[in-house]
C-alpha cells in the first residue's frame, strides 16, 4: 500500500508540474506609459503672403519617455496641405508623432502654418 501511494504522489507531482509549465504566463509588459511629445515654438503661424513662408524653418518638437528618457531622434513628421473653402489661404500642418520602445504611442503634437494668399 506504501509504494502505491508514492506512486500515485509521484504521478500526481508529475501532472502538476506539467500543468504549471503549459499554463506559465507571458511576461506582462513593465513600461505602459505613453511618451510625451512638446512642440517647440507656437502652435499656430500666420503668414500674410507666401514669400514670408517660404524662409520658414519649422522648429522642430521634442520628446520624452518614462523608461528611454530623450527620444527625440524618434520622432517622425508628416505634412498634411489643405485649402481654405473660400480659397483665401492655405493650411499646412505639421503633424509629430512618436512611439517608444516598449510600443507606446503619444499622442500626436500638430502645428498650424496659415499662409494667405
């Protein structure tokens, strides 16, 4: 009877370490919070004429994240080009965004360029 019980415990230790090795766990992920981008000059820039905005030299945006500290470098710019309804100016917006390196995503930064015509 001793050597049945060993057994069967044998067994039973076995199954649950098989068990606990199929049910393991990813590693959650540590870093959940988004970086933060901060445009560097205003928001907004009108321009009364289109000479004026062509020696525009865009200032750029800087970025920090909680665990990657300066990603600045990472940061990617794209343009969007509009015009207005009444055609009495033109809208470039630069649009900043950045991801770190966990996936974080921050909100995207756009500035407003109005260039009127």
């Amino acid at each position: 009877m001793l050597k049945s019980s060993f057994a069967n415990y044998i067994i039973l230790a076995f199954v649950f370490l098989i068990i606990s090795i199929g049910c393991e766990q990813p590693p959650s992920k540590l870093d959940t919070v988004k970086p933060i981008i901060t445009l560097i000059g205003e928001h907004t820039i009108v321009f009364e004429n289109s000479e004026e905005y062509e020696n525009y030299i865009d200032l750029g945006a800087t970025a920090i994240d909680k665990s990657n500290g300066d990603i600045t470098d990472k940061i990617e710019v794209s343009l969007l080009l509009s015009t207005s309804t009444d055609q009495e100016y033109n809208l470039v917006t630069f649009v900043y965004d950045v991801e770190d390196s966990d996936g974080n995503k921050a909100d995207s930064v756009h500035r407003n360029i109005v260039v009127h015509r």
